[in-house]
C-alpha cells in the first residue's frame, strides 16, 4: 500500500510540473502588445466614489430638504409624508431615551430619504439638532432612533488687524468671525481692560475653526496670539501641561491671574471711581468709590476671582440687590444694583472664578440699568480699574524646553515666517535656556 501511495504521488507531481512548463512557455509565447492591453483593462477599472451623507448612500435615496417651521412637530412633519399616526406614536416613544421629539425647534434643517421607486416610501427622517448632531428616526418596520455628528474639520488660520472703532468690528473688516473677540476677551480678562482698548490697537492671531460641510460652526481655538495694547506686545501661547491647559507670555508666565480685570464680558464705563461725584438721582455730590458698568438688563454679572458670598440683601435706597464676596484676607468685592440673583447665590456659599452670580438691573437708587462694582482692599475702597493680581503658576521647570521650542515656531509664525528648520528651534531653546 505504502508503495503504491509513493507511486501515485510521483505521478501528481510530475503532472504538476508538466503544467507549469506549458503555463510559463505559453505567457512567455504571449504578444507584448496583447500583455499590455490585458494590463491597462485590468487599470481602467477605477471605483466610483460613493456620496455620503448622515452615514448613508445619500444617491440610492430620493431626498427632500427643507426646515422645521414655526409651531411644527414630528407629527405635523411627518403626516406631511403619510406617515401613519401609529408609526409616529412609536418612534416618538422609542426616541425617548436618544432625543425628546418636544424639544424639535423650528428653523432647524431636516432631510426625508425616500425609495427611488413608483411608491416613494419615506424611510428616514433625519432632524439637524445642531450643526454637528443629526438624529436619524427609521421610518422602516424597525423604527428605530439613533444619533449620529456630521465629520468636523478644522481649518488653521492666522489674521491680522487694526481697530478703529471696535474690535467687534476689525474682526468684522478683517473677514474673521466675531467669535474670536469672545475668544481674545477671555484669554486676556486678567492682563488687558477690553472696556479700555480702542483706536490704533493691534492684534495678530493664529487659530483654528472648525467647519461642518464647509460652513464654519462657530468653534475656534486659539493657538497664538499677540494684542499690542497702548504700543505695547501682549503674546498668549496656549500649552498644555498635562491635565492643565492655559495660555502663558513669551518667558512662561501663565497670564491667568487671581481676578478677572471685569465682571462682565461686553458693556461701557458710564460713571468711573471718584471721591467726588455729582449724584444723577441725589442731585448732590458725594464719593463713588466704584466703577459703573452700563449693560443691558439681564446682563450676566460674573465674580473676578474665587470667594465666599458674606451678604447678599437689598439696599432701597443705595445699592438695590447686591452681593459681597470675600476673597481672601485682604480682598472683598461687590456687585449693586442688580436686576435678580443667579440661582443658589446666598451668604456662605462659594463661587468660583467667572461664575454667573447675578445680572444687571437697576433695582435701588438707580436711573437705568447698570452695574455699580466695587473692590476693598484691607477694608479700604480702592480703584478697580488700577488693581494689580499676582500670577499663578509658570510653566513648570519639566516642561519648559517643550514650551520653549513651541512659543519660538509660534513666535516666528506670527512674525511671517513658515517652514521653520527644526534644528532652528531646538538650537534656539538651547541658546534660550542657556541664557535664563
């Protein structure tokens, strides 16, 4: 049997390697010509890309646009495209835990994706919750509910400009979105007064902004920045060490301070700190050792620094509805006037930094809405716009080559320069630290 099986198997192989003789005499046989046509159809066949859109095949589908209008809901949307009552009480019950079919608002966008037949049965309903969530609702037997976000891209920037009027403006006249002075307000509420910038001030920026299907969602990120306030450079690297983020100054400074130098983002200085003031409502004059900010009522008013709430009360014929804060053993605030308090606000509870604590108002002794801020220092009143804050933390000793080889690419960036050599940078950190 052994000997038989050895026998068969020579056989196999021989013919084996008999057909790989002829294949190779054929191919080698084979026109040069015929060898290339044969590889330039195999070539030519290219795949179609395929347009997607909400996770779909958006070209197998027919699909309606449109936006949600005033007083629409799920149900009056939907009957428009003869979706069954029952259907649309189901999938409203099994969106329950994904998405609340109340909160559907009206100017939002949605799609209906339909069958590409004769019956042009609705088979998704796709509702734009924001610019990035969409829900889908599955009209199919399944109904079923899901999330899903749209892809975001980010897009590096870099502007430049000068105010003349505002800085809402130059953002305005330098084609950037407006968002990016909410952006540079906070990043320096501790070093520039934004009531207190105007004609000839510079800024020079580098950020990101993020884009969903090429229209900007109002999402930025600032990566550098450089404000020349009264002639004078104000650079804000952002750096991460580790669970910390923040922006620090060229030499590592964090530019975070123990107070905001405002307690509110956007408004005017009508009445500024006085020892004599004439009183608009008293018709006399007497001290004002605060500084009235004129807003809005309803403006949020936020705390400068973290502290404990000691009074909160209303004065009738002072101060209206006011807060005062202590911050530390040499520090307190107050807030007047205000229209109410944010929630949970009363004597013994701690805020944080920036926290809503009240919003402008005119209650008390007052002719229109205004914040009247005040600062004490050691018990004494003193001017808030001259108060000076400590820092906190540099940039740690560890982290402080890594900083440096970022600030100096960032700094030459914002000067013009692109490609920077890496051995520039890392020579230049050397030199750098060598010298501190």
């Amino acid at each position: 049997m052994k000997k038989f099986f050895n026998y068969k198997t020579l056989l196999i192989a021989g013919a084996v390697l008999a057909g790989l003789i002829l294949f190779k005499k054929f191919k080698s046989d084979v026109p040069e010509e015929v060898k290339s046509e044969s590889h330039q159809a195999i070539d030519s066949t290219e795949l179609v890309p395929v347009n997607m859109k909400y996770g779909f095949p958006i070209d197998e589908f027919d699909v309606e646009e449109s936006k949600v209008k005033r007083n629409q809901s799920l149900s009056t949307i939907l009957r428009q495209y003869d979706v069954s009552f029952a259907a649309i009480d189901k999938i409203a019950k099994k969106a329950k835990k994904v998405f609340n079919v109340r909160r559907i608002k009206s100017g939002r966008e949605y799609s209906v994706l339909f069958t590409k037949d004769s019956l042009q049965t609705p088979e998704y309903f796709i509702y734009e919750n924001t610019p990035v969530e969409y829900i889908v609702f599955d009209l199919r037997d399944t109904l079923h509910v899901y999330k899903g976000e749209k892809e975001i891209v980010y897009k590096r920037k870099q502007i430049k400009g000068t105010i003349e009027s505002s800085l809402w403006n130059a953002m305005v006249e330098a084609k950037a979105d407006p968002v990016l002075s909410i952006e540079l307000s906070e990043i320096y509420a501790w070093t520039i007064d934004f009531f207190g910038i105007g004609k000839g001030d510079e800024f020079n920026i580098i950020y990101e902004e993020a884009f969903v299907d090429d229209e900007p969602i109002h999402d930025i990120t600032v990566i550098a920045a450089n404000f020349i306030h009264h002639k004078s450079d104000n650079y804000a690297f952002a750096f991460s060490e580790g669970e910390k983020d923040g922006f620090f100054d060229e030499e590592g400074k964090s530019l975070q301070k123990a107070f905001l130098k405002a307690p509110l983002r956007y408004s005017r200085i009508s009445s500024r700190f006085s020892n004599r003031r004439f009183h608009p409502v008293l018709k006399r004059y007497r001290a004002h050792h605060g500084i009235d900010y004129a807003a809005p009522t309803g403006t949020p008013v936020h705390t400068i620094g973290d502290g404990l709430i000691i009074k909160k009360g209303y004065q009738k014929n002072g101060g209206g509805r006011y807060l005062k804060i202590k911050h530390n053993s040499v520090y307190t605030t107050t807030y007047m006037h205000l229209s109410r308090f944010a929630k949970g606000m009363k004597s013994g509870v701690r805020v944080k930094q920036g926290q809503t604590i009240g919003y402008v108002g005119s209650s008390g002794l007052s002719t229109g809405p205004h914040l009247d801020f005040r600062v004490h220092k050691n018990g004494s009143p003193i001017n808030p716009l001259r108060m000076k804050s400590p820092p906190v933390a540099p940039v740690k000793e560890e982290n402080r080559a890594q900083f440096e080889t970022l600030k100096n690419k960032l700094m030459l960036e914002l000067k013009g320069f692109d490609d920077i050599p890496e051995q520039f940078l890392q020579d230049s950190v050397t030199n750098n630290l060598a010298i501190q």
